[in-house]
C-alpha cells in the first residue's frame, strides 16, 4: 500500500504489505504475514515473526478424526467467526504505522551493520545458517556483488532478489522470510557472517 512508505536510505523506498497463504494439502491452516515491499528492485521481505498461523478447530491440528463428530454446528460457526477475527487482527495490525514502523528501523540498524571479512565466505555462513542450496548460495552472492552494498542490509536485499531466481514458488516465499531473517540476527550470529575470514 502507498498509505505507508518511507526511506530505508535517501532514494530506497519501502511499503508496507502482506502476504496471505492458505493450505492445499487439507491442513485447513492460514498464514498471514507482513510483508516490506522494496520499489527499487520490487524484492519483498516477509517478517514472519510477525504474522500468525492459526487452524480450525477439529480441522488439521489433533484433535483426531473423530473429534470432528462432537462438534455443534455452533460450534463450528463460534469457532470460524473468532478464527476469521483473528485473521482480521492481523491484517489490519500489518498496515499498522507503528508495527511499519519496527519493521523499517531493523531495516536502517541493518544499514549500520557491515560485513567486515570476506563476503565469499560471509554468504557461505549464511548458506549453512540458512540451509540454502549451492545455487540460492551462488545466487546470493552474484546479488550482494552486485548491490555493492556489503550491510546487513544488502545482504538481506540479495537473498530477497535470489528469491526471484527459484523456479519453486514455496522455496521462493521461503527466502523471502530468510532475507529478513539476516536482519534480525543476533549480535554474535551477525558477528559470525560479517567477520569471517
């Protein structure tokens, strides 16, 4: 949405957004998240810290099959409407300015955090921290390479761009969490990528 837009550095514009998946394997799941949609490369990163996965009652999640027999229709419906909003919670708390608002300042402290080391070896840490393949490695690389901008930050922007060279959608959606993943690193995790040598 345009309603919320800033600066992560002069001339890198960010909006908010959100992603929504559901299951198609009979799980009866949602997923909503938050997502920072970046216009100069039209990269996404999906804070999935943020967001919620939630289940139907007696629907996926243990109750086991037969639970579903014990269930009023009222009680079916109670449990859809509270489900239905808590989906809108989210959504609505996604475009929240204050919540934008967090997202974007992790993304400006990632700006002051500098691979310091050699960034062939940092995207190799990043591969095992991440359990990223050879070519979502190699694709990484190729992206901060080319960014020239060797932050937390970059880094987290070139694993949302690699995003885009998956060819599968979920693995693609994947990385999208991972990129903003890289920012919210602890210390001594970010110390490890930046710093090896």
């Amino acid at each position: 949405t345009e309603r919320l837009t800033a600066d992560v550095k002069r001339g890198d514009v960010v909006q908010a957004g959100i992603v929504i998946n559901n299951s198609e394997s009979g799980l009866c799941s949602i997923i909503v998240e938050p997502m920072i949609f970046r216009l100069v490369c039209l990269n996404g990163a999906v804070a999935n810290d943020y967001g919620m996965k939630k289940y139907h009652v007696g629907r996926g999640h243990g109750e086991g099959d037969m639970a579903e027999e014990f269930f009023r229709d009222a009680t079916r419906a109670a449990d859809d409407r509270a489900f239905w909003l808590k989906v809108q919670d989210v959504v609505l708390g996604s475009f929240n300015r204050d919540v934008f608002d967090k997202l974007v300042d992790k993304m400006r402290d990632a700006t002051e955090r500098l691979i310091t080391a050699d960034p062939v070896k940092a995207v190799e840490v990043v591969q095992k921290k991440f359990s990223l393949t050879d070519g979502e490695r190699g694709s990484v690389l190729t992206h901060l390479i080319q960014g020239s901008d060797l932050s937390a930050y970059g880094l987290m922007n070139s694993v949302t761009r690699a995003s885009q060279d998956v060819e599968d959608y979920d693995r693609a959606s994947q990385m999208e969490k991972i990129g903003f993943g890289v920012i919210e690193l602890s210390k001594k995790d970010w110390n490890e990528i930046a710093t090896v040598n």
